[in-house]
C-alpha cells in the first residue's frame, strides 16, 4: 500500500489520522514538526497531510519548501482548522494542493487521499 506522511504538532491528530489512515490499508509516516519530516526520504511518499498552524514552520511554508527545496511532487494535503485562509489559499492554489477540515472526517480524509494518490 502507498505511504502517506503526516506532519502534524498535536499528538492526538496525529493518532486520530494514523489509525483512520492505517485501517484504510496505508503505510503511515507520522512527525510532530517539519524539521522531523525535512529529515526524511520523501521519494516513496506517495501523498502528505500537513496541518497549517504550527509553531516553527506554518503549512504554506512546509509546501513551498517540499516543492521547491526537496522536489517533493507528492500531492499534498492541509489539515487545518484555521478559519482565516487569506495566507493559505494562495499557495494551495499556485502547488495543487487540497484543504480539509479539522477535526477532520476518516470517510472524507480517505476519499480525498485516494483521489489525490489516484491523479
């Protein structure tokens, strides 16, 4: 099964989405902080769920970086509860990347990762 990479600084989103991601037969990759993830062979990462709001890097610039820095083009996915998207929608938009709510729902979280795995 692909793996996905989840960039997440809350501990319980990470589990929440690990274990959804898990039973949905995936390969889960999971760090509290995009340093972690930096650190990483990305090149069989098939997709990234990252969330927007975190305390040394926001979402934006963890995208940026993977396109631009680390040639990373595995579809990406923000996880955000943030209401303002004024900053995020810009980059979302210019990178191809998707937005889903938090607390995110596990059919919608699955069906939008098999969509973006699948294009």
């Amino acid at each position: 099964m692909p793996t996905v990479l989840v960039i997440d600084d809350d501990l319980f989103v990470l589990a929440t989405v690990g274990d959804t991601l898990r039973g949905a037969g995936y390969t889960v990759l999971t760090v509290q902080s995009p340093a972690e993830a930096f650190h990483l062979d990305l090149n069989g990462v098939a997709a990234i769920l990252c969330d927007y709001n975190m305390p040394d890097m926001n979402g934006s610039d963890v995208l940026v970086a993977m396109r631009e820095l680390q040639e990373c083009r595995a579809p990406f996915i923000f996880l955000t509860g943030h209401s303002d998207l004024d900053d995020l929608l810009p980059v979302a938009i210019r990178y191809g990347a998707e937005l889903l709510p938090k607390p995110v729902d596990p059919a919608e979280l699955t069906r939008l990762l098999r969509k973006q795995i699948a294009a």
